[in-house]
C-alpha cells in the first residue's frame, strides 16, 4: 500500500492591482459578460472569458431555461463557441467571476466539475495548457493549468477502440 498525494498549486491575489495587466483585462470581459447572463432562475449570473492565442477574448455567460437542465453554465458557452470559431487555436487564458443579488461572489468562484472537464478537454485537445483566473470579491485565484484545476480526471485515455 501506498499514499498518493495530489498538490494543487494557487497564486492567491489579494487585489486586482497584483495583477498583470492582460489578466485584468480578462477579468473585466468576464465581468461584462457577468452582467449580461441570462439566469433568472438561479440569479447566479457567471461571466466567462477565454484569451485566445491569436489575440482574440471570447466572452460567454449562464444560459438558463424553464427546463432547468437545458440550460448552460458561462465556462461551456464561452468555450465551445471559442472552440468552434476557432478550432486550431490555443487558450492562453479563462476568467471566470460570478454574481448574485449581493453583488460579486465574495470568494473565488468555483467552476462545476462539466467545466472543469470541458476545460481540460481543451487542453489535451490543444496540446497547450492554459491557466484559470478564479475571482472573487476578497481574492482572486490563478491556477497554471486545466489539469491542475481537475486533478484525477477522465481523460478518454482506453476509449478508442481498436480498427476493426
Ligand atoms: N454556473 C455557471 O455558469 N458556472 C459554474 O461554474 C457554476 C454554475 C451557473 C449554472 C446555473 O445557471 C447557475 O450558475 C446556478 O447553478
């Protein structure tokens, strides 16, 4: 028997200002996605935005529907539209923040595990990893890669069936 121990490693800023300026910029496009999601159900509105290696910020916020599941969380609207507009283009960097009726979330938010594993999938997909601002009113949090936001993840690896 052994123990497996699986680090994490965050860069913890304690004001916006630490920030480096492109990571500001990309925080303020997901705060104007923020204000613009459609969630009249939960009023959890996130806003997502993803720096593209070609200089593009794709933006994209929660979609919500009366059937509760058919609706979206902002990481997955703003990725799979980065990822179909631009297929071979690398993510350089996400941003993602959150509010409800109190205003921003007062820790970094946390993304649901679909994201965290569509995040990645990018990832892999891209051969590039690519780092996640997590923001929050108190904090913000910068993680290195998607792996490391998904530690032990599914990674399709034994999915590919043999040529028959
Ligand atoms: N949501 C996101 O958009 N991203 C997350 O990481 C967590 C949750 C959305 C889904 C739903 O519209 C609302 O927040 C409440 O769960």
């Amino acid at each position: 028997m052994k123990n497996i121990h699986i680090n994490t490693n965050i860069t913890a800023f304690e004001s916006p200002s630490e920030l480096p300026e492109e990571d500001l910029e990309l925080v303020e496009a997901a705060k104007e996605a923020c204000s613009k999601a459609y969630a009249p159900y939960s009023r959890f509105n996130v806003g997502a935005a993803i720096r593209l290696a070609n200089g593009v910020i794709v933006k994209g916020n929660n979609q919500e529907n009366a059937a509760y599941p058919s609706g979206l969380c902002a990481e997955r609207v703003a990725m799979f539209y980065a990822n179909s507009k631009y297929p071979d283009v690398a993510v350089v960097g996400i941003a993602i923040i959150a509010m409800n009726d109190d205003g921003i979330l007062k820790n970094p938010i946390a993304p649901c595990g679909s994201c965290r594993q569509v995040l990645l999938e990018t990832e892999l997909r891209m051969k590039q990893e690519f780092y996640t601002l997590l923001v929050g009113a108190t904090e913000i949090y910068k993680i290195d890669s998607s792996a490391a936001l998904l530690p032990l993840s599914f990674t399709g690896e034994g999915l590919k069936r043999k040529k028959p």
